[in-house]
C-alpha cells in the first residue's frame, strides 16, 4: 500500500512561487522554532517566521526555500503556505544569508512607514484621550 503524500502550493501576494505535489515530509519556521508535516499530521494553521522552508519529493529529493513572513496551513493531504517573498535555490548557506539580507532588515521606505504611522497613532489617542477629559 503507496504512503499517502501531500500538496504543497507556496503563495506570494500576486502569484503561485510553486505547486508541488507528491510531498513527503515538510519543515518550517516559526517564532518558536521549527516543525515538520509528514502527511498523517493533524490539520494545523502555524504563523512563519522569516527562514528556510524545507520539502522534500521523491523526484527532487530535499528542496529549500527561503520565506518571508506568512501562514502554513495545512488541511487532509493540502498545504497551503502563503507568504510576503520567497527565493529557491540549492545552497543553503545563500539562501540563509538572504533570508537575513532581504527579509529580516526593514528598508528605508518601510522604517519611514512605520514611523510616521506611530505617530500618526499615538496623536489619535492622545486626541481622544483630551476629548474624554471634556
């Protein structure tokens, strides 16, 4: 009897990155540390952390992907993995490096964002905290 396998689909916001079936065994990352799907796991929904995604086919043998930030969701023999960016490679070790260069440091344009949105917030509260003073 054929071990029953899984499907896995990696989502960027405007685009399918891949579509793999016949998938063996999964690993991913998390904020509190990495975990592996093998195809008679219970359904689960984990939030990634930036890092390494792992998959592996009987064809392609072990496969690495460098993720951003995103949800895994897995349901019967689908897995859904959508993230922000993702980059495929061989080596390891480069894909590691990106994962720091390109997801894990805010760029310029992002930290200008979140800045002028944190003010924007704390001088809506403190608007509304002075309104329900009056």
């Amino acid at each position: 009897m054929p071990l029953p396998l899984m499907n896995l689909k990696v989502l960027l916001p405007f685009q399918i990155f891949a579509e793999k079936t016949g998938v063996s065994r999964i690993v991913a990352e998390t904020h509190q540390g990495s975990f592996g799907l093998l195809p008679h796991r219970l359904d689960c929904v984990a939030a990634l952390a930036p890092g390494i995604l792992i998959y592996e086919t009987a064809a392609e043998g072990e496969v690495y992907l460098a993720v951003d930030e995103g949800v895994l969701v897995k349901t019967g023999p689908e897995v859904r993995v959508s993230v922000r960016r993702a980059l495929g490679g061989t080596d390891l070790g480069q894909l590691r490096k990106a994962v720091e260069r390109e997801f894990l440091t805010l760029d310029e344009h992002e930290q200008n964002v979140r800045s002028v949105m944190a003010k924007m917030e704390s001088g809506f509260i403190r608007r509304l905290a002075e309104f329900q003073h009056d």
